[in-house]
C-alpha cells in the first residue's frame, strides 16, 4: 500500500511537471540582455531557461513548440497599476485600493488582489506578465508588490510582497475642487502652502518617530513593545526597501530628492511629467522614474504638443534609467504601445522594450529572476508575430514561469459573440 502511494506520488509530480518543461524551434529570440538570435531553439526545464541557441536538443518526451517566422520576447512589466484592486470605478465595493489614514506602512496591496478579476486577462493578453500594485491614500499609502498575472491566489501570483512603499509626497497644488452646493471652488497658494507645511512636518515626524522605534528595538529592554507600522519602516530605512515618491513637476521633483537625502533613503520617482533641469541631478544620485502613458495630452496649452512622447528620450540622453507605469486600469493592455510611441519620437529601439522588461526588473530588484531571456530565469515569455510594441502585432502564446496562459479575456470572447451573430 505504502509503495503503491509512493509511486502515485511521482507521478503526479512528474505529470505536474509535464507543462512547465519544452522547447521552442526555429524562433527569433530576443533576450533584451544582449542582440536578437535568429532561428534559434529556446529550452525551458521546470519553468526556467535551461538553454538558448542555434543547436538545442531535447529528450524525446519534451514538447516541441514550431517557431518559425514568429518571434519570442520576455513578459513586459507594468511598474504601476491597479490590477486586481479595482474592478468598476464607479462600485465601492469593486475598489480596495484606499485604506483611512496617513500613514500605513504596514498595509500591503498584493493581499487585497482579485485573481480572478476582468481585467487581468485583458491586461496579459498583449504580453504583460507582470505588474507592481500600487496602494493609495494618505500620504504613506503602504507596500506596493510585484506579482505575475496568473495564479488562483495572491500567494501563488507573488513575486516581491515589499517590492517598495508607495508615498504619496506632499505638493502645493494649484486650482481647487469642485462642490456640489457651491460649484467650483478655489484654493489659495497661501492655503496651499500652509497645507504642504503642515503634511510636510507630519512626514518628518513620522520618519524620526520610527527612528526613535529602531533605536529602541535594537536596544531592546523589557518594556519594548512591537509596532506593525514602525516595524515595516524599518527597510525602508535601512536603503533595502525603496519609496515610491510620486512627484510632476521639476519644483515638486527637486523637493522630493532633497528631502530624500536627507532623509537618507531610496527613492524612485513616479508620474514624471515636467522634469525641467532636474534629470543631471536624477543621474548623479542614480534615480530611476517611473513614466506614465505618453499617448496622453501635454499638461499646460502652451507646452509643446510632442512633450509627453519626446520625455522618454530625454530621460534616455540624460542617462537616467526609467520603467513604464500605467497607475491604473482602464488602459494597462496599451503598456507596449506607450514605449512604441517613444520610438517614434526618439527613442532608440533596444530603449523602449527594455522600459517594459529588463529595467523594471532592475528597478525593483528582480532582475536575477525577470526581465529578460537568460539561462537561469523563469520563462515569462511571449510569442508574436511581430514587433510587441506594434498595435497590429498579435500575442499567440504566453507563458508565466514556464506555464502556457489563456490569452482568451472578456474582450475576445465578446468579439467572438458578435462576429457570429446571425
């Protein structure tokens, strides 16, 4: 009886492992790490890449996948997105993006993803396998986590639970709101400024409050009592877990760096829009930014109409490295696009898809495991047709650590509908 267990125990290991293991042939490979490999094999053992060349075999057991005139890419990465903490904008219920409070370092966004939300699907349907969740509210929102978009569990889709703490940097705003009794309303610069002072005192108290807490721990003493919050400030403090510091213009840019060095902590920069003469200073102190889509409107009328397509090349030319966010749902699935529109205006090719690979695995420190096709890494991999960073280019297989993914979503299945009606 023990034997017979045994031996149904093996197999169903070794059936398990039937589908993270085979061999793509005769494909254009594109590693993203070094030059692109023509009619080459691409053997993936156990989920990871065990081999890549012109000669690669096989055993006979190995699936063997034709890839001829189609080309293999790694999974792109989204460095900012909603998916799987928001569902309708418009439905409470749907959304678990915001918790109450200023600040929640100890809060972590994976935990509150959806699985099996509509939108991923959608979102992994043209080569996205990857992508950071951002918390919100507040002004430290929480620990943002990067996770693959397959699994039936937050556990199973984790990639990095503390990839980075999302804070939201104070700044004085301009314009006003809009009421429902009163209609538009305006705010002061004199308002706004006492009310970034104001935020700005409380997240300096908060920072030396959790020093206060450090020291205290590592002094340790009876009456030392465990803080979640101050405990996952610690990293943060001690340069392992970087800040997310979402700051536009170049005044609220040179802020959010002066403060971070004094504050002695990592910084990388979200929602770049106006750099200014910030982006030499970004290179010194090696900075990298997370840009938003460039298929969006320039934000003041008398700014060039190019703007938000030329910004990526700049920041290329100035040498500061960057990753391509969406900070959202609605439009995650135009990820490639947003560094295809780039290369229009500029930027250098080999740019544009490591912005969506390689660089955001080396942003947030998983470059050992993402980012590119190198022995050793998971397979996160597409296979297209063409050029991902094109509109009319299709994605015909997708794979996340070795495993083949449904690249069917609620868009296709509805084309499907419609295109048979009668």
């Amino acid at each position: 009886m023990r034997a017979a267990l045994l031996f149904a125990l093996t197999a169903l290991t070794a059936f398990a492992g039937v589908d993270d293991t085979f061999l793509i042939r005769g494909a254009t490979v594109y590693p993203v790490s070094g030059p692109k490999m023509e009619n080459a094999s691409l053997l993936v053992v156990d989920g990871k890449i065990a081999e890549i060349g012109p000669k690669v075999t096989a055993g006979k057991t190995v699936k063997v996948i034709d890839g001829r005139g189609l080309h293999v890419y790694p999974g792109m990465i989204d460095s900012a997105t909603e998916a799987g903490m928001q569902e309708i904008t418009s439905v409470r219920e749907t959304a678990d993006i915001n918790e109450i409070g200023d600040f929640k370092p100890q809060l972590r966004a994976v935990i509150a993803v959806n699985p099996i939300s509509e939108h991923i699907p959608v979102i992994r349907a043209n080569g996205i396998t990857s992508v950071m969740v951002l918390p919100g509210g507040g002004i430290i929102a929480g620990q943002a986590g990067l996770i693959h978009l397959d699994g039936w569990t937050w556990e199973e889709m984790l990639i990095k639970r503390d990839a980075a703490m999302n804070l939201l940097f104070p700044s004085i705003g301009g314009g006003g709101g809009f009421s429902m009794s009163a209609g538009p309303t305006r705010v002061s610069f004199t308002e706004s400024k006492r009310t970034y002072d104001r935020r700005i005192k409380q997240l300096k108290d908060y920072f030396e409050s959790a020093r206060r807490y450090q020291k205290a721990k590592t002094a340790g003493g009876a009456g030392f009592k465990i803080d979640l919050a101050f405990e996952a400030m610690i990293p943060v403090l001690e340069g392992k877990m970087p800040l997310i510091v979402n700051a536009v213009r170049e005044r609220a840019i040179r802020e959010a760096v002066d403060w971070a060095t004094k504050e002695n902590v990592k910084i990388v920069l979200a929602g770049v829009r106006k750099p200014g003469n910030t982006l030499a200073d970004l290179k010194a102190k090696n900075i990298p930014v997370i840009l938003g889509p460039t298929l969006t409107l320039p934000m003041e009328e008398d700014d060039p109409y190019d703007s938000p397509f030329t910004l990526p090349n700049e920041l290329y030319k100035a040498g500061v490295k960057f990753a391509f966010g969406s900070f959202e749902n609605q439009f995650s699935r135009n990820l490639p696009y947003q560094a295809g529109t780039a290369v229009g205006f500029g930027l250098p090719y080999e740019e544009a898809l490591k912005s969506v690979t390689l660089n955001p695995a080396q942003i947030w420190g998983v470059d050992a495991t993402l980012g590119s096709i190198d022995k050793g890494k998971w397979a996160d991999l597409m296979i297209t047709n063409g050029d991902p960073l094109e509109v009319r280019t299709e994605v015909k297989r997708l794979y996340v650590k070795g495993k083949e993914v449904d690249i069917d979503s609620r868009h296709t299945k509805l084309y499907k509908k419609y295109l048979a009606r009668p």
